[in-house]
C-alpha cells in the first residue's frame, strides 16, 4: 500500500491531472470508508466494498467540485454516507451491524448508561440496540462517539446545521439510553 | 489485490474522467443567482405591501361601521402569498449553495426579511412600491379585479359610504353602478369632480356623502381611483381642464 506525505488538498490536484496519483488518497481512505459504511449500513463485507468502490469512483468524477475550505475526509465522508444512504433504499437488505470492542467502548464511555468494563457482556444488546433506534440518530452516534468527529465535521458530512447536530446527538444519546433500558 | 487498485483499474478500463470544474461553477452561479432573484422580488414584494398599507383609506377608519372587516380587507393577501413563496424560492437556493447547509431554516428567514425589508423599504421611499403596482393594475386585468377585494368596505351607503364604475353623466348627476351591481344616481354638485372623471365610462369612484333615497346618493367627497402615478402628470394637477379640452386632457394624464 502506497503511503503519502503530501497534503490530502496536494493529493487532489495530483489526481486531477493525473489518475495515479488518485490511489494515495484511496489509500488513506480506504479502511475508515469501509468501516464507516459498515457501521452505518449493516452491510456484508461484499456489499460494503461494491459502496466503498462506488464512493471513490463518485469522488474521482466530482474531485473538481472539493471544496478546499472543507477538509477531505469531511467531503469523503460525505459522499459516502450518501452513497451508503442510495444503497441501502435500493437493496432494503441489512444483514447485521458490527462493531469492535474499541468501538464501543468509546461509545459506552459517553452514554452513561453503560459502563465500559464489562462492555463484551452486553456487546449484544448495544449492538441490537444500535439497530433498533432510527437511522438519523445511529448516524451521529457512529459520526461522534465511534469515528471521534467533532461537531464541525460532522455537520459537513451530514450538511446540517452544527445546532442541528448538538440537538441530533443528544437526542440520539436520549433514545440510545431509553432503549438500552 | 487491494480494493483500491481493483478500483483505479477499473476508472482505467471505463475511461472514466473528472467532471469539468466549469459544470460545478455554472450550477454554484445558478442557485446564487436563483436567490438574488428571490431577494429581488421579495424586495418588490415588500414595497409593494407598504405601499398598499400606506395608501388605506385610513382617514375614513373612524367612520366606517365595521372596523375588523376594514382592517382584515386592509392586508394585501397576494403580495404577502407571493413574499412566501419568495421565501421558499429563496430557501432552496441558498440550500443548494455550498455552505447553505450551515444555516437553519430562522436564519435564512430571518436573514431574507431583513434584506428585503431594507430593501423594499428603500424601494418604497423612491416611490417603486407605488409605481409597480400602478403598472400591474393598468396591465393586468386580473390582478385589478383581485385586487378589488380592498375597496369593499365602501360599500356601506348607510354609512355614506359608496363606491361603484360610473358610466354615464347627467348635469350635476353620475350615474354609478356599485360593487353590487346596483345603479345610483350620485348628486355632485356639493363637489368638485375632476374633469376628466366625465369623460371616462368605467372609472372607479370612491365617495364620502350620504344615502338620498334607494337609490340616490348625495356626494360631499369624490375620489377617482386611478393610479397616483398618472395623476401627478400635468396639466392634470395644475391646470384642470375645461370642458372642451376634455379629451386632449384626458390624453395627456396618459
């Protein structure tokens, strides 16, 4: 796997004049694209990847629409949470939503109703409870407690307003906690 | 193989290229220019409905019977269900801009009335409000029956109320045919009548005076509503016409 020093805005001004230089930015992105698509879909290994190369491929055709005062993995992310979200109403298929120990110690660490020592205990039930709460609230519990995106970043993936996403989070923590129960 | 090779081999094989930057520019300038738009109108809007507040009869407030009637005949529905949709106009380009997303549904509300209320204000103050709905009643027949609405609270003969298209002219006598349809003979000679207002069949009039009989009105107040715009051309305000020269008078106020 080709590693890059080069800045991620340097990496698209590459890729745009040359489709090689694209693969050091696939690169960076491929694994947390994956695993974002995963925890937001709960898809198959199969089905994630088909989303992760339709992701790239959108983001290689619309590279001339980055906007450089957003960061790259925000846009990324963007596309394919969107790509994700097209996916799943035309397959209407969610096999099971995984997550790994660390990611849900990170979440259980800000919901105050789970305590992160015997989190392999209940991995199960906050698994089924992810699965259980609507869509919109699983999205920013993932963005926020599992892939650690603050606020603005959220917001330029999900383009809502950053006031909309404190009151989708804690909303989401509300009904998170009231279903765990 | 690594998926991220298996991808790049497969923008090869497709020839698949990035979308030219000028497709994304164009579609950033539509959906700006999208919402200039909506500011531009709902500017118009705004000078239009102060306009429309401003020119009530609000002098004959206190005389007529039904003050709630007045005031909700007052509200200029159309501009304000046209200033909506403005609104929405406005929304959704700004939504559809690159950072729109940052901004909630209030602020681009609340930002939208505050330009437009500036600018519409500024538009009034230059007489824009006055003038545009002058041409949209001259152009639009439509619009001028629509707008009828607000002058039924001088329907109130009792009230020595009375407003009606007069079509004929007998000495000192119109002859009106009022919103209702029904013909009164008006009494003018307690008032002065412009000139012209003999010599145009259909002109709306508006009076203040006091019911006679069914169907007789004695006028102590005449108002023509024709837009103010023309009125103020000469000679009309300076000079009132003599009756011989009635119809170039009337070509001039034109």
């Amino acid at each position: 796997m080709i590693k890059s020093e080069k800045t991620d805005q340097e990496l698209v001004k590459l890729a745009l004049q040359d489709k090689e230089q694209f693969l050091p930015l696939m690169n960076k992105y491929e694994k947390p694209l994956f695993y974002y698509i995963k925890r937001i879909s709960g898809f198959n290994k199969e089905d994630a990847e088909d989303v992760l190369q339709d992701t790239f491929i959108k983001i290689y055709k619309n590279l001339n629409a980055y906007d450089e005062n957003l960061k790259f993995s925000s846009w990324a992310y963007r596309i394919a949470h969107n790509q994700t979200i097209s996916e799943f109403r035309k397959r209407k298929t969610r096999q099971h939503y995984f997550y790994e120990e660390k990611d849900l110690i990170n979440l259980a660490d800000n919901l105050d109703s789970i305590s992160s020592e015997n989190i392999l205990h209940i991995k199960v039930d906050i698994e089924n409870t992810l699965a259980k709460i609507p869509d919109k609230y699983r999205e920013v519990l993932v963005l926020k407690f599992i892939e650690q995106k603050d606020y603005k970043e959220i917001s330029d993936i999900l383009k809502k307003p950053i006031g909309t996403v404190g009151t989708l989070i804690n909303r989401a923590k509300k009904k998170f906690q009231a279903e765990f129960k | 193989m690594d998926l991220s090779k298996k991808i790049l081999e497969k923008i090869t094989h497709d020839k698949i290229t990035p979308k030219p930057r000028y497709t994304f520019l164009v579609k950033n300038y539509l959906v700006w220019a999208g919402a200039g738009l909506a500011i531009f109108l709902g500017m118009q809007a705004v000078a239009i409905i102060i306009y429309l507040v401003k020119s009530q009869d609000w002098d004959i407030y206190q005389s007529v019977s039904n003050r709630g009637e007045f005031l909700i005949l007052s509200i200029p529905y159309f501009w304000i269900i046209s200033l909506a949709l403005f609104i929405f106009l406005a929304y959704y380009n700004v939504k559809h801009t690159r950072s729109g997303y940052k901004y909630r549904f209030s602020t681009i509300l609340i930002g939208y009335f505050i330009l437009t209320a500036i600018l519409g204000g500024t538009s009034y103050a230059f007489g824009l409000g006055e003038s545009l709905e002058g041409v949209f009643t001259e152009k639009l027949p439509v619009y001028e029956r629509m707008m009828q609405y607000r002058h039924k609270i001088w329907q109130d003969p009792e009230q020595g109320l009375l407003i009606g298209k007069m079509f004929d002219v007998s000495g000192e006598t119109l002859i009106i045919r009022d919103l209702e349809r029904k013909e009164w003979l008006v009494d003018i000679s307690s008032t002065t009548v412009p000139d012209f207002v003999k010599t145009k069949p259909g002109i709306l009039l508006k009076m203040i005076g006091e019911k006679i009989s069914e169907n007789e009105f004695k006028a102590s107040k005449l108002h023509p509503i024709i837009p103010k715009h023309l009125m103020k051309k000469p000679p009309f305000d300076k000079s009132p016409c003599k009756m011989k020269e009635i119809g170039a008078c009337a070509r001039n106020i034109r």
